[in-house]
C-alpha cells in the first residue's frame, strides 16, 4: 500500500488531538515504527489507525479540575482489532481517575492489520498516550 504525504498528514492529525466536553484531551501513537513511517509518505505503516475513540472525561475529574495522563500498551490483533487481554496501564498520573475511560475507548481501536508475508500477523506492545485537561489552557 502506498500513502500519500497529504493522507498521512490527515491520519496523524486525527491520531494526535482532540476535545470532549467540559475538557480537552489529547492522544497519541508513540509506536516507533509508525513514526518513521509518516516521515516519507512512500510506505505503509505496519499497521494503520483506522477508528479510534476518545475516552470520555470522568465527571469526577472534571468536579475536583484534576488533568493528567495513562499510556497503555496493547495488541493489534491480525484482524485489526485490540486483543482485550492484551490493554495494560503502563503509566497514570494521577491514578484512579482516567484508567478505565481509557482502556475502555483503547479497546474498541480498529487497525488496518500488519501483513507479514502477505498474510496479517498481530502487533505487540503498541502504546497510546492519552492526556486529559479540564481547560485546553490548563
């Protein structure tokens, strides 16, 4: 498959930010190999983000103004969807607040599959950034 620089630029752009209500939030790839895909525009990525879902502002959050982070880890399975036994929370800051919106929204991610001798093989160890504020400003 072959992108051009102009559909990539969209797709970054959808994979990198976004708003929700009462809050703003932000998320990210942080997959080496998709990066130094983007960079040419002449090549595939191993795999490519085709749905992703923002995870909803925890209204608990938004009453005590509380922003922070969770980077989870997870696999794209060969069909593009995300192994549910696979999301795991490497980082949240602070904890107990923005977790399980995340893993939530991360689980219903589709891909278009890595191929692997022209066959589609799961990605293991794919992570995702998800930063929340109650202001963009904040």
């Amino acid at each position: 498959m072959k992108f051009t620089d102009q559909t990539m630029k969209l797709v970054f752009a959808i994979v990198m930010t976004g708003a929700v209500f009462s809050g703003a939030y932000a998320f990210a790839a942080v997959a080496p190999d998709i990066n130094a895909a983007l960079g040419n525009g002449k090549m595939a990525p191993e795999y490519l983000p085709i749905k992703l879902l923002r995870p909803q502002f925890p209204r608990r959050a938004v009453v005590h103004d509380v922003n922070g982070y969770v980077i989870l880890e997870l696999t794209v399975a060969a069909d593009g969807s995300v192994l549910d036994d696979s999301v795991k929370v490497i980082e949240a800051e602070p904890e107990g607040y923005f977790e399980k919106v995340s893993i939530k929204a991360v689980k219903r991610f589709k891909y278009v599959p890595k191929i692997v001798n022209g066959k589609p093989a799961a990605v293991p160890g794919v992570r995702y950034k998800f930063t929340f504020r109650v202001r963009p400003d904040s």
